[in-house]
C-alpha cells in the first residue's frame, strides 16, 4: 500500500468506509468514470488510458514523499471494495486550506450518492482538521447538480460564496458555489 509522508494515519474508517491512500490499480475505474461524469468537471476532454498512466506514474507518485503536497488523493472503499476517489487538492499550507474532490462509480450515483459523500465527507475532515491541521476545507462547484447543496449543508459546510457566470459550459455560462467548513475547536 502507498504511504503518504505528511500523514499519520493511512487508513481512516467509520463504519463499511474508508479512505486509503490512492491505489495504481484504480486508475483505469477512475478514468472511466471521470469520462462519464466529465460534464461537471475541471476536465476538459476524455482521459486516455495513455494520459490516465502517464498521471499515476509521473505526478500521482511523487505525492506520497512530499512533505507538503499539493493534494492527497484517497481511494474510497465501502466493504473493502472500490466505490469511489477524492481527497484534498489544491492545499495551500501557508493559508491551512484546500478543496475537496470526490468522484464516485457512476452505476452507484443514483442510489448511494447523499450516503456515499455524507460517508466521505466525514472521512476527509479528520484528515483534513485532525492529521494536517488545516484551518478551512471547501468545495467548488459547477451550478450543475443541486443535489449537491443539501448534502454539504448536512455536514455542516456553508454557502461562502456564488462566483457569477464563472465558468463557460456546454456553450453557456455558469455559476461556481463555494461552501466551506472550518477548522474551529
């Protein structure tokens, strides 16, 4: 199994989840279901199974021995099996803070998502506010999937922010909403 340096702790567990440090052997599983869910991500064509090694082997291997990478990446399993990844990206040490990702089997979304990223979310804010000590983990999203609002507002994230016509998708603009957690004892 993969360590990362900046962490305790290598597996994190509530209940049948748990989060463990990114798994080369999901790879192929993750680009899939990145080209399938592709219209709400930062991702601007479909992987190849070429683009998807050259990111394991090139930049997803050096995170583990950096003391202060620039993202975590978890796979997310439920019973030991593979249903999902995300983890924490764009982590600014200086400023305590970094996204959330998460991104899970596409055949699984439409009957295990609220419960699924209920279950991740938990997982990564004792990675996040317990391990590394950050201050303010959020999420930045495409106004595609208003599902999504409820869910984080369950775990107790806030609407911190609506980014106006931010993005250009599918030939129109859209909305990015920011909602955060913080870090505060």
């Amino acid at each position: 199994m993969n360590c990362y340096k900046v962490l305790n702790n290598q597996k994190y567990s509530e209940g049948d989840f748990s989060i463990i440090p990114i798994r080369y052997e999901d790879r192929l599983d993750i680009m899939k279901w990145r080209n399938e869910q592709i219209y709400h991500l930062r991702q601007d064509k479909p992987l190849t199974v070429e683009s998807q090694e050259n990111y394991f082997n090139n930049i997803v291997s050096k995170l583990f021995d950096q003391e202060k990478p620039n993202q975590i990446l978890f796979s997310f399993l439920r019973n030991e099996e593979f249903v999902g990844y995300g983890g924490l990206v764009h982590i600014n040490w200086v400023d305590k803070n970094a996204e959330i990702s998460f991104l899970m089997n596409t055949n699984l979304e439409k009957e295990f998502y609220s419960s699924f990223l209920l279950n991740f979310l938990s997982l990564i804010e004792k990675v996040a506010f317990s391990d590394l000590d950050l201050f303010k983990i959020y999420t930045y999203a495409f106004d595609v999937r208003p599902q999504l609002y409820p869910i984080l507002e369950q775990s107790n994230f806030f609407k911190e922010a609506v980014l106006k016509n931010h993005c250009f998708y599918y030939g129109s603009f859209k909305d990015v909403i920011i909602h955060s957690k913080f870090n505060i004892l």
